[in-house]
C-alpha cells in the first residue's frame, strides 16, 4: 500500500506530535527487553548472587480443556509448592489475549518466575519478553517460542522425531498404498508442524499412500469428532487417521466408532494421554507417542528453583525431550502419562 | 456556535489524518511476501556442512569394533561411554567408523564383518529410504540451541537424510560384491539400551571400496 507524501500535507507533522503527545499512538517500544536478566555483576560464570526459595510462581498453560495440559500444569504446581512456593495455574484458553492478561497480572501481582506452556510460537514471544524486562525468568514446557533471547530456557518435546517413529509404525500397520487423513493441531504452534512434517517425511517417500483430507482440529476432542464425522461422509473408504494429538484421535475414534468402522479404520495418535494409553491396550486405537508430561513439568519447576534459589544462570536455551514411540507390543511398559513405574 | 467552530476544525483534522495514518491496518491475502528472506535455508547449510565440517570430524567418530563389543556387553555403558544422548533421552546416538569386509549385499542392506575377515555381519550398513535424525545428532556438530526454532532444526535433518540417500547409498549399489573392503564412517540409534538387537544398524555417511580379490576391474 503507497503512503502519500507527508510534503504534500505540512499540517500532519504537527496534528501527529499532538495526538502522540494526547496518548493516541501506539506503544512504546520495550528496548529494556533486551537486557538479559541475571547477568548483573554474577558471582560466578552461569551463577548470580542467591536468594531464597519462597514466593509465588505462576504456571500459565495454554488450555485446562485437554487432560494431557491439566497434567502437565498440576505437576508443575505440585513440585514448585514441593520445593517451598506458592503456586497458581493460569489457563490461556488457547487464547493469546487471555494469556497477554494473565502475564500483565502476574507481572503485578509479584511472581517471581513463571512455568510456561505457550499458546503461540510468535505470539507469545511479547509476553515473555515483559517477562523478562522485570527480571522474571520464564521456562518453556512441551511448546517453544520461536525466539532464543526471551525464556531462560525451553523444555520441549521431541515431536518431529516422535512423528517419524510413529510414520515408520504407520506404513507398517497400514502398508504402503492406502487413503488416510489428517488432524493438524493448532496451526500457529510449532508443535502441530513438527509433528506433520515427521510424520510426512516418512509417509511422503510412499507414492501408494494417498492423503484424502488434511484439517486442523485444534487439538481438541469435540472438533476432532466432528472434522472426522465429515471426513467420513466425503471419503468413506479412508484406510487410517493421523492426528496430531490423543485428544483429536480420541474424537476421531469416536466418530469412526460410530460409523461401525472401528475395526477397518486405524487411528494414531500424539501425546500418550492416558486414556489413549488405555485405548491401545483395549486394541482400539493403534498407537500413540509418548510424550512425559510430568517429567518436563518437574524439571521446570526445577530450573525455577534453581534460578531463584541457587542463583544459577547458565541454562541452555532449548532442551529436547525424546518422544517414544507406544504400540500393542510396549503398550505394558506406559501408563500415567510417562513410563509404567513413574 | 464560535466556540463549536475549532473543534469541529480540531475533529476534521483528526479525521484526514487518521484516514491517511490509519490506527488499525488491514492487510489482505497476497498482500504478505511470498518468500522470507530471512528463511532458514536447509540446503544451503547442508552444502557447506557436508563438504566441509563433517569430513573433518570422520577421525573423531568410535571405533566400530570397539563400540559393537561393548554394546554386546552392556548396551547402557555402551551408550554412556560411546554414545551420545540430545537433550532428555533413554537413547543414545552412535557416531562410528571402522574398515571390513562385505558378507552380504542385498540392495537394502550391506552386512560387514569387520577386520580381517569373518563370514558374518557384525554390522548392517542401512539403504533405502533414511529416516530420523541419527545423521544430524550422532557426529555433535549442530545442536538444537543453534536455530531460532525447531522447524528449522528438523528441515535439516530431511535434508542431511536425503544428502545420504543420493550421494552416498549408490556407492553400494548393484556391483557391490560379498568379499569387497570397505571403509566407512556411520550413524546409529537406539532409542533405549534394551533396544539393542544385533547386528547394529548403521547409516553410511561416507564409504570408501576397494574391490573383492580376484574380481573383474
């Protein structure tokens, strides 16, 4: 879009002093966002002076709708209040807005560090930036942000090489020619499209397997349900579905259970949610991918603690998790979203 | 009415200039550029990479005979002495190198005993379709912490895979011969050690051939 020239308007320059003068402009750019925090005078490289353990850390999770979120959200509380702080769950609702808020009143309501299961890879990029800018340390949990100078760290799970696994154990069960669908997760979350495309750079490679229907279901049940009921009525002899996560996969069986299809069709999931656990077990669903919830959730209220406590600093920036993959064969060896003996 | 007159002046001002500076700018499909320039480029990075700095690391690569022994032995210290783990993993990645002669050649497979001889595969050296991130993550040249994202990460490892598959896996092609020397530097997983199952599997990175005794030139 062509601006005109201001030249031809000498009266703007002037009226657009007053109006940012009257607070009508837009916000003020936050250049102290890129101080990093806790490199003040360290005593010791990676290290800051150390505090006391105590205060309030805030878990903010993307949704408390998905059972495999109120999991990865009560365990991060659970632990932080273990190691000695008052902990509250903030739910995004999968909504940036609601999570912008939520941020603004942690900021004030004096957190001092914050366990973050983002709602968006660029989206919540701002508001971990305020974050950081009052020196409050941010730890990622399962989803990224796709910035390296913003969270202190970033705890995240290895989807795409989990999806490769599962890709590989698809053309196994499925064969080599075939129709399927797919349910993408959220489609600003890095997470959905680390998953596709390990599950694509193996389906891919077989010419015979032929994609009928790729939608985004949002990582919930009911639109997994109902995008699957849909998928049904324009491609009925569809051989399998891949959804990006066990809650999608969840609503999809349900949809194809309903269609009498149930043992036709085979349905992989993402997650390692527990019922979709159970659901392997019952030889329902065909697999899944776990991922450790509680596992990354404690280690970020691990990290808090040590931040806040121990002074430490030198966290690395990203740490992957590795993803397993979870069939009728080792279906024994999982349970309670990690490994049977957790 | 005099007193009216400036701020309906004040008001049509404020009206042009909005119209001209907009608070809230909508931006149609199409309007956005096709291409980002600033977008990771996952060939450009595995050309320099390839030719340049994983040839250099093939010397820092175990010894195969020495890190098949031990996975024979105990898969876990294998893995903990030999192996590499990314991030938080039951699993280790291989980076291995080691000389031997071929005892079987199928076109999916290459099987290698290795040494001096022996009939059998101590060693499968994998054809075919290559999957995972065993090429990427075995040698510990690139890590995780060196892209913005992890969609830029893994557009790397597909393009380091299929660097394998077109100019590495048609040296073992149809004239590959049981009794041939090979050298060879490689990259294996185990998703766990109670994963391990013999012979080990190995992608080939690099392999160099000398012909069977005795066999036509």
């Amino acid at each position: 879009m062509r601006l005109s020239s201001s030249a031809r308007f000498p009266a703007f320059g002037l009226l657009l002093t007053l109006l940012l003068t009257m607070g009508c402009g837009g916000p003020a750019a936050d250049t102290s966002a890129d101080t990093p925090a806790g490199e003040a005078a360290p005593a010791a490289e990676g290290q800051a002076d150390a505090a006391e353990a105590g205060g309030k850390i805030a878990v903010v999770v993307s949704t408390l709708d998905n059972p495999w979120f109120v999991v990865l959200a009560k365990t991060a509380m659970a632990r932080a209040e273990e190691l000695g702080y008052e902990a509250t769950i903030f739910d995004s609702r999968n909504d940036t807005a609601t999570e912008a808020s939520h941020f603004e009143n942690l900021l004030a309501g004096g957190y001092r560090a914050v366990l973050f299961n983002p709602t968006d890879a660029d989206g919540s990029i701002a508001n971990v930036r305020k974050a950081k800018a009052k020196d409050v340390p941010v730890f990622c949990i399962d989803r990224e942000v796709n910035a390296t100078d913003a969270a202190t760290a970033q705890i995240l799970s290895d989807s795409y090489s989990g999806c490769v696994a599962l890709g590989q154990y698809f053309v196994e069960q499925v064969g080599e020619e075939g129709q399927y669908a797919e349910l993408l997760g959220i489609v600003g979350d890095n997470n959905t499209w680390s998953r596709s495309k390990g599950f694509h750079s193996v389906i891919d490679r077989y010419e015979g397997l032929e994609m009928v229907a790729q939608e985004s279901a949002n990582f919930d049940r009911s639109q997994g349900l109902a995008k699957m009921e849909s998928i049904l009525q324009s491609h009925p002899e569809v051989d399998a579905v891949f959804c990006g996560n066990d809650a999608m996969a969840m609503g999809a069986y349900k949809a194809i259970a309903s269609a009498g299809k149930a043992d036709t069709i085979k349905v992989f999931g993402f997650d390692g949610a527990e019922d979709a656990v159970r659901s392997i077990a019952e030889g329902k669903i065909a697999a899944t991918a776990m991922q450790f919830p509680k596992q990354m959730a404690r280690q970020a209220a691990e990290f808090a603690h040590q931040y806040l406590s121990e002074g430490k600093r030198d966290f690395p920036q990203k740490i992957p998790v590795s993803v397993e993959l979870v069939t009728p064969d080792n279906v024994d060896q999982y349970g309670d979203y990690g490994v049977a003996e957790e | 009415m005099k007193r009216i007159a400036p701020k309906l002046a004040v008001l049509a001002a404020v009206a042009v200039l909005l119209w001209f500076f907009p608070l809230v700018r909508v931006t149609r499909p199409g309007d956005e550029p096709a291409i980002d320039p600033d977008a990771f480029d996952p060939v450009g990075y595995v050309d320099a990479y390839w030719t340049e700095r994983l040839p250099k690391s093939h010397t820092s690569a175990a010894p195969a005979a020495e890190v098949i022994k031990a996975l024979s032995a105990d898969a876990k210290a294998a893995g903990e002495r030999f192996g590499r783990t990314v991030g938080m993993s039951r699993g280790f990645f291989f980076y291995l190198r080691g000389e031997g002669t071929v005892v079987s050649a199928d076109g999916r497979k290459v099987g290698v005993a290795l040494g001096e001889g022996g009939e059998t595969a101590d060693l499968v050296l994998t054809l075919g379709p290559v999957f995972g991130n065993a090429v990427r993550d075995a040698p510990g040249l690139i890590g995780v912490n060196d892209f913005e994202d992890s969609v830029a990460y893994n557009d790397l490892s597909a393009e380091l895979n299929r660097r394998v598959e077109s100019e590495v896996q048609p040296l073992l092609g149809d004239a590959l011969e049981p009794g041939a020397r090979i050298n060879f530097v490689g990259c294996a997983e185990l998703s766990s050690p109670r994963a391990y199952r013999a012979p080990l599997k190995v992608t080939p990175i690099a392999v160099v051939l000398s012909p069977a005794e005795g066999a036509q030139q």
